[in-house]
C-alpha cells in the first residue's frame, strides 16, 4: 500500500467518524456543522466520498447470484372459473399499488424467497 493510499483510508476513517456524530447527534446537520464550526458544503462533499467508497467497496453482483427470485404469476380470468373460488390469503402484504398474498400451503422456500425478494424493495 502506497502514502496516497494509506493518507485516503486515513481521511475516510475520519470523515466517517465526523458523519456519525452528526448523525447520532439528533441535531440537524446545518446546526451541527455551525456548532462544530465545519462548512456544510465540506461535510457534504465528506458525505459523497464515503458513501462512494462504501459502495465500491460492495461485492459486485453477478446474474448467477442474483438473490431476487423471478415469479410467474398467472392472470386469473375475471369472475370465472377455479380463480373466482380461490380461498382468501392468510397473510397480505401491500406496497403501493402492488399486493402480494400468501396462503398457508406456501411452501417454506417460496415464503422465505419472497421475503428475501422483499428487502430489497424500495
């Protein structure tokens, strides 16, 4: 490892460390800076330079391990047929305009599959 290397991880070890103080401080960042006597465009400039880092630092995702599960869903016909009769969800789950329900003969793998699937939702 090279100065300029070392001299990056230094500096972002401590504008991670100011971050979170910031951050665990309740106080908004315009008045946290001020108290500290920090410029507010430096603290965000820190900010975007460790979030940058965090990032690159992430494992890089690959199609062969991609942990959203693809779901075929079919599409029931309107008020005919077995679709119609289908028993009511033990469990739904709604975001937004999606809803997604689980009955009790899901399988373990499909419920924690879709819950995996889930954390990732934004």
């Amino acid at each position: 490892m090279n100065t300029r290397e070392v001299t990056d991880k230094y500096r972002l070890n401590q504008w991670t460390q100011i971050i979170s103080e910031c951050r665990s401080s309740g106080q908004t960042v315009a008045a946290w800076c001020a108290e500290h006597n920090i410029n507010q465009k430096r603290y965000y400039y820190w900010l975007k330079r460790v979030r940058t880092a965090a990032c690159e630092a992430l494992p890089a995702c690959s199609g062969e391990n991609n942990p959203i599960v693809p779901l075929n869903i079919p599409v029931p016909l309107s008020g005919t047929g077995p679709a119609s009769q289908k028993p009511s969800p033990d469990i739904i789950v709604r975001y937004g305009l999606v809803s997604l329900e689980i009955h009790n003969n899901a399988s373990l793998s499909v419920i924690e599959n879709t819950l995996r699937a889930l954390q990732h939702v934004r």
